[in-house]
C-alpha cells in the first residue's frame, strides 16, 4: 500500500491563513459598498435637513466614491489574481482539491467585486444627475 502524504503543522497553517484570507476577500468589496451607501445617502440627508452646502457635500461625495471604486479596484484585481483562469486552464474550478478551492474563492470574490463596483456607480449617479435639495 502507498503511503499518503500527511500534511505538516507548517503546511496547514499556511494553507488555513490563504483560505481566511480568501474569505475577508468576498467581504471586502460588498463591505465597501455597503459602507458607500450609507455614508452618501445619510450625509445628502443631513445636509438636506439642515441646510448645508449640498455642492460641498457633492464633491466631498464624488470623491469617496472614486476611493471606492479604487478600493473594489483592488480587490477584484487581487481576486482576478487568485482565481487567475488562464493560468489554470479552467475557469470553473471543479476539482476538489484544496487549490481549487482556492481559486472558486478568488472566483467569488472577483464577481462580487464587478457587483459591488455596479452598486458604486448607481449609488453615484444621483450624486451627479440630481441638482439639489427640494
């Protein structure tokens, strides 16, 4: 009988530190998202409330989103990164191997980036569309 490769503390460790890693990935780009939303949509609403300058709130808001946008940037192209389905030769990833896991996670996480980078830029748009407060 062969013997099977058992795998060292070393490797483990490792392993589990990519695979959590993986995992605060596809957070990383909704979280951003989410944290957008609420930010834009209750700051025009307490600068509506209380009258304050809406076009200094714009452009203060037009710039955050731009650092999110930047910052779901870089998480999907790390994303793009890991899964990276021209290296592997299949972007499905259908294997049960640790390393394929590995990779759908990178897979996952790089589509909720595109999604999430979607909901940036249509929380963004009234930023840009509406005029003012009424």
């Amino acid at each position: 009988m062969s013997e099977e490769h058992q795998p060292r503390r070393e490797e483990d460790a490792k392993e589990f530190a990519e695979e959590q890693a993986s995992l605060f990935k596809i957070t990383f780009g909704p979280l951003i998202w989410a944290v957008h939303f609420v930010v834009c949509y209750g700051l025009v609403a307490v600068t509506c409330a209380k009258g304050w300058d809406i076009f200094a709130t714009r452009l203060g808001l037009v710039l955050l989103s731009a650092l999110a946008l930047g910052g779901i940037g870089w998480v999907g192209w790390s994303a793009w990164r890991q899964w990276n389905p021209s290296r592997t030769g299949d972007p499905m990833n259908r294997g049960s191997r640790a390393e394929d896991r590995h990779h759908f996670l990178g897979h996952a996480a790089f589509l909720l980036s595109i999604i999430s980078l979607i909901g940036v830029v249509f929380v963004s748009m009234p930023l840009i569309l509406i005029g003012g407060c009424q």
